[in-house]
C-alpha cells in the first residue's frame, strides 16, 4: 500500500518558485520530492536510517545529487520532511481529544473519546504503514544525526499521552495511585507492542477492534 501522507515539499523549498504554483516546474519539483521521499522512506525501513546514504538515496530515486541539495540541506531534513504530515496528524488528533475532554465527563464519556481516538490513530496509521514501520524501528534510538526527527516525534506523543493520563485521572475516574509517567508510558509500550505485531503481519482482529479493547484493558487497569 503506498503511504499517503509522503507528498509534501521540505521546509526550506519555496512554495511558489520556480514557476507559478500548479505549473510544469511547480509539479516537476513536487514529483522529484516524492521520488526522494519514496526512495529514501524504502532504503531506511530495510537498513534503518543511520546506515543509508544521500547517494543511494538519489541513486534509487534516479535524481541528480545537486537537485537533492536543492531541496534538502541533508538526510535530517529529508526524514523530517517524511515524518512532517504525520506528526501534524497526530498532534490535531491528540488535541481534538483534549479538548473534547475539558469539563465534566462520566466514565461512559472517557470511554467513548478514547475509543474515538484510537480508532482515528488506527485509520491514519493504517493509512502509513512504511512511516509507521520506520518509526517502531528508530524511536528508540539515540537522538542524534538523521534520527532526530523521528525522536522528536517520540517525545510529542510521550509528552501527549501523559496528558491525557492527567485528564483521566482529573476527571476523577478513581486511576490507581500510580505516577503518570509510569502509567502513560506503559500504555503507550503496550500499543506500540501491538503495532509491531500489525507491521510485521501477525494475526490480529481489526484495527477499530484492537483499539477498543486496549482502551479497556487501560482503563479496567488503572481505575481502584
């Protein structure tokens, strides 16, 4: 399935130039950012990010060094430029979320929103197995060089789901005593341990069917 949050321009290449925006040259340059994209997102998903280089990058994308240099300083940029899309969608989900969990909820209510969001991950990660893949792969990593990027996505859906812990637990759904820390952290291994069996091609009931049940297993689990 070709991942459909890959078709995007780097931060650093003008949005109108050269060329008027929809033109030749506009689609031209679009279409070599997505061959890199593309090329580079298979290369680091079969030998991880850290062990490929810009030359098989531009090799297997059949695009001269110098346009790389073009429209990437380097590999850094170039993987956040993959993971960019995704990382805005995750954090627009994590927040409408959040903010549909400000006020007074019943359990049944909590329950409910988690459940919207899990299932709303489910779809969008579905939706990007490659970026996924990769992600499982190398947020675990040391944060350095071309691993940055993905890091940094790491440390924003960590830092979002402690949240989210502290507004279960602020809604007063009687959470255990347990640090929030601890909590979100195990919740968030155990989805990524679910994800890893999905990517790799384990048997497993549907997505909305799985992000259901963790849901509950989580909740049942830190409720007194």
């Amino acid at each position: 399935m070709k991942d459909k949050l890959t078709k995007h321009l780097p931060p650093n290449v003008p949005a109108e130039r050269p060329g008027p925006h929809g033109g030749k040259r506009d689609a031209n340059r679009r279409e070599k950012v997505q061959r890199l994209c593309d090329a580079s997102l298979e290369l680091f998903c079969d030998r991880g990010v850290a062990s490929v280089t810009i030359d098989e990058v531009v090799a297997k994308a059949n695009v001269s060094k110098g346009s790389f240099y073009r429209y990437f300083s380097g590999k850094e940029e170039l993987v956040e430029t993959i993971f960019a899309p995704l990382a805005k969608s995750l954090q627009e989900a994590f927040a409408n979320t959040k903010n549909a969990l400000e006020g007074p909820l019943s359990s049944e209510d909590l329950t409910r929103e988690y459940v919207r969001l899990a299932t709303a991950l489910a779809s969008l990660l579905v939706s990007n197995l490659s970026i996924l893949r990769l992600y499982l792969q190398e947020n675990r990593g040391p944060d350095a060089g071309s691993r940055r990027p993905i890091i940094r996505v790491a440390r924003d859906i960590e830092a979002i789901a402690i949240t989210l812990t502290k507004v279960a637990r602020d809604q007063g759904l009687l959470l255990r005593n347990y640090d929030l820390t601890v909590q979100a952290l195990t919740s968030l291994g155990a989805v990524e341990r679910l994800l890893f069996a999905y990517v790799r091609g384990d048997e497993l009931p549907s997505p909305a069917r799985v992000s259901a049940d963790l849901i509950g297993v989580i909740l049942d689990g830190m409720r007194a």
